[in-house]
C-alpha cells in the first residue's frame, strides 16, 4: 500500500515564506500603507487563521504577521493556469478549493496539513468585500473549526476597502492596520454550539469602513470602475454607469457622483441619497431581493461583449469564443443570442455563480461542466451572481432570501 504523501515541504516551505515576505513586505508597507502586527504567541503550534477579506493582497499581509508558512486556501482559478498553476503549487502548496461547491477534497488537505502540523489560513467570506463591510460567511466555518482541532486565529484586516476597494485597479493612498483580534483554544471551541462558534468568529472578524475614523485615502482614481459592481440608479433603477478619475455617472439620467478621499459620496449639482458606498451597495441589493424575475423573460436586461471560456478544473481554461454576445435575462444567460450558433445558460441548470478577482464570472452547471464569462475592464459581474441567487431563492434552490451571492 502507498504511504500518503506528505503535503509540507520542510525545507522548501520555510524558505519560500521568507523569501516571499523579504520581497512583499516593502510592497506592503510603503503601497498598502500596512505594518502587520507580529503574532506574538505561535510557539511553533499549528492554527487555523481565519481573516475578513478586504484586498487582492491579504494572503502577504497575513503571512507578514507569522513566522511559520501558511497554508492558504486557494479558488480553482489559481490552478486552472497551466504551467504558472503547477509553479505556484510546487513552490507555496496552496489548498485547492472549488468555490461554486462544498468541497470535501479540500477539507481532507486541512486535516492532513493540521496533522502534519501546518498553519491553515482562509477567508470565511470566500469573497473580497465589495461594500467595505465584511460580507456573509459559510455557516460550515464552525464545524470546520472543531473538525481540526485547532487553535481559530481570528485575523482581522481594516482599511483595506479604503485602500483598494475590490472594484478598483488603483491604490490609494492610506493605511490599512492589520494584526490577530483574538485566538479561540479548541478547547473553548469545543466548549460552543456550531452556531455559537460561528457568532465569535464573525464578531472578531467584522469591519465596517462605513464610517469616518479620520484617515484619508489620496488617489486621483477614487471612482473609476465603480460600475464592475453598481447596477441600480436610485433614480432610474436598473442602469450602466461610467467612471472616470473621482467621479461616476449614470448612462440614463447622466446624474454624477463623486467618490470622497474621506470614502463619502457627494452628489455633483445634485442631492445623492446615500453617504457611503455600503448603503448604496445595501439599496441595491434590496432592489435585487424585490425584483421578478419572471418580468425579464423575453427581453435581456443587459447586453454586453466578453470572452467565453470552459474551465478544466485544476488544469487549465480553453477558449470557446472571442468577443461574444453575452445577454442577461430573469431566467438565463445567453451566449450570441439570436444567432444560429446561440449558448443558452438556464438557471435552472446552474448549481452556483461565483466572482473570481474582479472580472470573470464562473458559472457551474449541473452536467459538471464549469464556463467562465472574462468580461473588459469594466465588466460588471455582479448583476448575473445576484439575479441567478435571486432566480434560486423564487425556486427554492436557495433558502435565504437574504444571499445574493456574496
């Protein structure tokens, strides 16, 4: 019988952290504005550490914190890339995880690495915050936390929104602090109901930059591509929108909005209703919660240009068309509609929809075949996750009236 293949490097391992961290940590520090506080109290023990998701840059903030590796939980875009997926593989042994499903192979790693004594890192919310407040998390974090056995680091991360808000490309310029919260033993954990569990993690991770703490983030970019996640005008309803530098505007009524260095928003010649992203990002999700989907059946609401790709989990992703016509009804996503050669996506035959980054749009389908949708710079894939849970909800596929998707 084949003895298992043990998943830590000892002598690689070590070494990649530290040379990833000598090289990231100026990155981190002078772009980011970060200094990670220093875990004080690893003693060479295994942990669970648990993080709000705030950045495309969390995971070298984190290990800035830890002198040990950390094995992070990774999406199946991250090693869907060829030969860069196998590198990263060889080098940092992430722990693949498919994000439209609930993986049993990735919580065998977990449990293999927590035996092998590895640190285990992952964001609960499986999504970089949109809305600067720290986003719905899976309800299986708490069983998972017990199942290891090990000590749950709760990491928390805040000013990173302000920083670099998940809809952006620039950087501002403003400080993020970052540093553990709080350190639940097993024993205390084993101590909680699964839902009491889930509770002091989600209150020792949550942020809310909704708020003014005085800082300021300085960026001559503040507003542009806003529109990857605004869909809804509080005027106009369903809409598009353009930004440009500090300002964002939208396509119907052509009212202008101005992005805030204090992240407040301001009506340009005009009275916006919301002070803060998070509350205009909560609106549109209600408007979502209220919509009928059956209302949009014969016309899409969207029509809009993006590639279409299948993804070959954990190989590699093949293109299938170039430039396609992608159209959004209440019940389905068509691909070139009204062409002979037309790609009809029912809903009904999708088991989730998920964002990887900032741009591509992964739908799974039920025959386990998985598409990605790799939209332009300012591709807006919110709107397709939030109709398809939507469209769940009303069938009964999804029982929280609540979840959109993220």
């Amino acid at each position: 019988m084949n003895k298992r293949k043990k998943w830590i490097k000892r002598h690689l391992h070590p070494f990649v952290r530290n040379l990833i961290t000598w090289a990231t940590y100026p990155y981190t520090r002078f772009m980011y504005g970060c200094r990670p506080e220093k875990f004080k109290n690893e003693n060479g023990r295994a942990h669970l550490i648990l993080f709000n998701h705030q950045t495309v840059f969390d995971q070298f903030i984190v290990q800035a914190s830890f002198k040990r590796p950390i094995y992070f939980v990774g999406t199946e875009d991250l090693f869907s890339m060829g030969i860069v997926s196998r590198i990263i593989r060889f080098f940092c042994s992430p722990i693949p995880f498919r994000k439209q499903s609930t993986d049993v192979l990735a919580v065998r790693t977990m449990l293999n690495i927590a035996r092998e004594g590895g640190n285990i890192a992952l964001a609960p919310e499986g999504n970089i915050t949109y809305s600067g407040k720290t986003e719905s998390m899976r309800a299986s974090i708490g069983p998972l936390a017990k199942l290891l056995k090990l000590p749950v680091v709760l990491y928390r991360i805040d000013g990173g929104f302000g920083v670099q808000p998940r809809w952006s490309n620039a950087i501002r310029k403003g400080t993020i602090r970052a540093g553990v919260s709080r350190v639940i033993e097993p024993e205390e954990a084993a101590g909680y109901s699964d839902e009491e569990l889930y509770r002091q993690i989600r209150n020792g991770l949550t942020v809310s930059e909704a708020t003014d703490d005085g800082r300021r983030y300085r960026s001559n970019h503040r507003a542009e591509y806003l529109e990857r996640v605004a869909y809804w005008c509080p005027w106009c309803g369903l809409s598009s929108f353009h930004s440009e530098g500090n300002r964002i505007s939208c396509d119907k009524c052509k009212r202008t909005v101005e992005y805030g260095e204090d992240k407040r928003l301001r009506g340009v010649n005009c009275e916006f209703p919301f002070e803060w992203f998070s509350d205009w990002y909560d609106a549109q999700q209600d408007f979502m919660r209220s919509l009928d989907p059956a209302s949009h059946l014969d016309t899409p609401l969207y029509r809009e240009t993006a590639d279409l790709l299948e993804v070959i989990v954990y190989r590699s992703k093949n293109l299938l068309r170039k430039k396609a016509g992608i159209s959004l009804y209440g019940d389905r996503i068509v691909i070139d509609d009204g062409t002979d050669h037309a790609l009809v996506l029912p809903f009904s035959e999708m088991t989730a929809a998920a964002l990887q980054l900032r741009n591509k749009l992964n739908l799974q389908l039920v025959r386990d075949k998985l598409y990605q949708i790799r939209g332009g710079r300012r591709f807006n894939a919110a709107k397709y996750i939030n109709m398809f849970y939507r469209y769940q909800y009303l069938h009964g596929t999804n029982r929280d009236a609540g979840y959109l998707g993220f």
